[in-house]
C-alpha cells in the first residue's frame, strides 16, 4: 500500500510500532552489489525469516499504477540517490505490518535489506517501527563489486545497474551510508562479514557470527 499524504505527515510518536522483544529486526548492509539479497536468500531458508528489501519495495512501489510516487522514485533510483526516508520508512513499515497481522504465530522475524542508508532513515525506523538488534555488514571493494554488478546487468533489466549509474551508487555509498555503519558500530551493533569469497563462504561466515550472536534458536 502507498503511503497516504496523511501518514506521511503522522504525528510523531511515542513508542515504536512492533517492540523489539516480539519482533526481531536485523538490518542488512553492504555497498551495492555486496550479495545481500543472496545472503537473504539463504537466512530465509534456514531461519524462517521475512525478507524485505528495500530497493524492491521501492521498485514495486515505482510500478504501481496508482502511485503518487513512482517518477520520484525512479529518478533518485537511476541516479543512485536516497529516496526521501518518509516514502521507504512507510513502504516497510506496510510490509511488516501486513506479515505479523496474517500470521498471528509468526514470531517476526526481519531481515531489512538495503536499509537504513542514511542516517535520517536509521534513527525514524528505530523510532517508530522498531530498533534492529544489529546491522549484519557485508564488506566488499568496490572493484568487485563493480564487477558483480556490471554481470548482474546484462540480465537484471534495472535501470541502476551500468556504469554511469554504478559509479554515483559507490558514492552515495561511502559518503552516505557507511556513517551509518560507523554509528551502529559505535554501539557494538555491527557483524562484519568479509563478502569477496563466494557465496557458500560468506554464507558460512553468516551463519556462524549470526549464531554466536543470537544462540541456535532465536
Ligand atoms: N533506495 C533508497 N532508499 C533505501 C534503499 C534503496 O532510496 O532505503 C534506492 C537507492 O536509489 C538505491 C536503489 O534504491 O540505489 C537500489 O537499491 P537496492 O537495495 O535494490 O540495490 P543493491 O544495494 O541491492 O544493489
Ligand atoms: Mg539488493
């Protein structure tokens, strides 16, 4: 659902949406093309959690007909820049909302991929929604990362994925995105995870800092 003027405009609130003793946040980040999605895929696999990306919310948000925000999205989008946080916040907090009302057992757990990228962002979403238990980062050089993406977009069909578009990524990366890993791992909420090897050893990394952390069962 889009968000309505309305809410975006809420009333600042107290207490966030879903308390972070019931719910379980992680957020996932990494510079474009560090293998978060894959490595989402397989948590999700293996520990049951709800995967919600960021980027593609904000794309399916892009394609909905009735969208009052589909052409902002799309310029910040190909050109590598943050869409203003109200729009992504909402987007999410939509997302979460509908899988914790459907399924009343589900312990919500959330993999948040691709988010926060600005600090903005990262002190709204733990206001309001819900504070992450840590930041999983996977760090990459950008050399390979270029790499990976410029592969990826020979078939991913994204507007984002060539060069032009890669390099204004990389910098919106470093200079707005990584404060925010620096901030999270100021309060030791960071796991590191070193993302060049292939996606069986970084998965394994994961899993194993992931259980350190957290215990098997969580
Ligand atoms: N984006 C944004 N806010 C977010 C997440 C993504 O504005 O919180 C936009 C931004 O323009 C970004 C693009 O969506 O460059 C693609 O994000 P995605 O996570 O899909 O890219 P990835 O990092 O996975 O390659
Ligand atoms: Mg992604």
């Amino acid at each position: 659902m889009a968000p309505t003027n309305e809410q975006i405009a809420a009333p600042k609130k107290d207490t966030p949406t879903f308390s972070p003793n019931k719910v379980t946040v992680l957020f996932v980040l990494g510079g474009p093309g560090a293998g978060k999605g894959t490595q989402c895929a397989n948590l999700v696999r293996d520990y049951n959690f709800t995967h919600l990306s960021a980027g593609d919310l904000l794309r399916a948000e892009q394609d909905r007909k009735d969208s009052e925000f589909g052409d902002l999205i799309k310029s910040y989008i190909k050109d590598g820049k943050i869409v203003p946080m109200e729009v992504t916040v909402q987007l999410l907090e939509n997302a979460m909302k509908e899988v914790v009302e459907k399924d009343k057992d589900h312990k919500g757990k959330f993999l948040i991929d691709g988010f926060p990228r600005k600090m903005d962002q990262a002190l709204k979403f733990e206001e309001t929604v819900c504070p992450s238990k840590f930041v999983l980062f996977y760090d990459c050089p950008e050399e390979e990362m270029q790499k990976r993406l410029l592969k990826r977009g020979k078939t991913s069909g994204r507007s984002d994925d060539n060069a032009e578009s890669i390099k204004k990524r990389f910098k919106t990366f470093v200079e707005t995105s990584m404060p925010v890993v620096d901030f999270f791992q100021k309060q030791n909420r960071v796991i590191k995870i070193v993302a060049t090897k292939t996606p069986d050893e970084v998965y394994k990394e994961t899993k194993e800092k992931l259980e350190q952390r957290l215990g098997k069962e969580f």
